[in-house]
C-alpha cells in the first residue's frame, strides 16, 4: 500500500526532474538527496548501475564527494567481494561449474546464476542489518539486465532508494575495459606502479 500511495508523486518526480544542457550530472542527485522532493521518503540507497567500463565508480566518487561536502556520510558497496568470496568457496570444494580460474583478474564467471547469487547475499549482508543506519549506501553493479535483479531487495529497500543507469556508448565501455586490462598487465609485470587508476 506504501508503495501505490506514493506512486503519483514519485512519478511526478521523475517527469519534473530535469538535466540542463552542460550541468553537472551529479548535481540533481544531491539536490534529491537533500532535502527536493519533500513527501519522498528519505534515501537510503543508490543503486548505480551500468556496463563494464560506463563510469559507474567515477559518478559513485563525484556523488560521495559532493555530499561529504555538505556532511552526508556517504559508504560505498559493490557485488564483487561477494563473487569473490563464492568463487574461493567453490575453489575450496573443488567445484569449477560457475567459475574459472582467470590468472589476470583471479576468476571469470561461467553461470550468470552467481551475479544474482551475490545480489542476494549483498541484500541480505548490507541493507538487511543497516536499516538503521544514518549514512547513504552507494551499491554499484553490472548487469546485463536488470529487470529482474531488483527482485532479491525487499520493497522497503527500493522504495528507499534511487537508481542511476549510468548509460554509455559500447566504444567507450570498451575502450575503458581495454585500458584497465594493459594497466593490469602492466602492473602483473610490476613495470606499472600499484597506485595507479585501476577500477576493481
């Protein structure tokens, strides 16, 4: 009932919402995030989404710093400790049906089924037990779709949140996903310092 109550205005909201030519794209969100919008329920997470390469941690740095700014105590989570974490279990029982072992970035998926898998267990290891807590999330993943992947948070969760597609050309994605593999490689071969940009 919460959610078909607020339906109108959380529309409305969004049609209202404007980017201006030149702006910076992360201004709308801290304005929405402090204080725009009144009958909204507060936010509590920023799910930030988008391919492999689209400047999906590069918006989560600039939307984090622009509310530290203002005093908003902003943490940061991603699936990937999660998919780590299942890869060394199944690592440790022997088991390579979801994941293989990839020597540059420690393991490649091999079953889609796992993305989901650390969706929920994300859920469940970080909203589930902060639902008190007074600082923004910033979630950021990748999907190939993600009309289904909101299915593993509950409503209080989404309704408490914002979603940002962060939505770039394939050329780009790629382009960026390129570099980041020759810094890696450079960096294997200890030729690049380890303080270089590197995304995980």
């Amino acid at each position: 009932d919460a959610l078909e109550q607020q339906y109108a205005t959380i529309r409305d909201h969004i049609r209202n919402t404007h980017l201006a030519e030149g702006q910076d794209a992360t201004a709308p969100m801290v304005h929405s995030l402090t204080g725009s919008g009144a009958d909204l329920p507060p936010v509590g997470y920023v799910f930030v989404v988008g391919n492999p390469g689209a400047g999906k941690s590069t918006f989560s740095r600039f939307l984090r710093e622009a509310l530290a700014e203002r005093q908003i105590p902003v943490v940061k989570r991603s699936d990937y400790p999660f998919l780590q974490a299942l890869f060394r279990l199944d690592l440790a029982r022997n088991d390579g049906t979801r994941f293989e072992v990839d020597p540059k970035s420690e393991f490649a998926v091999k079953d889609l089924a796992v993305y989901d898998e650390a969706l929920k267990l994300l859920h469940d290891q970080v909203i589930v037990p902060s639902h008190s807590s007074k600082a923004l999330t910033i979630i950021e993943f990748s999907r190939p779709y993600y009309d289904h992947a909101f299915l593993y948070y509950t409503l209080r969760a989404l309704v408490n949140s914002a979603i940002v597609h962060v939505d770039t050309p394939l050329a780009i994605c790629r382009a960026r996903n390129e570099t980041r593999r020759l810094e890696l490689e450079r960096r294997l071969a200890a030729v690049a310092h380890t303080g270089a940009a590197f995304d995980f």
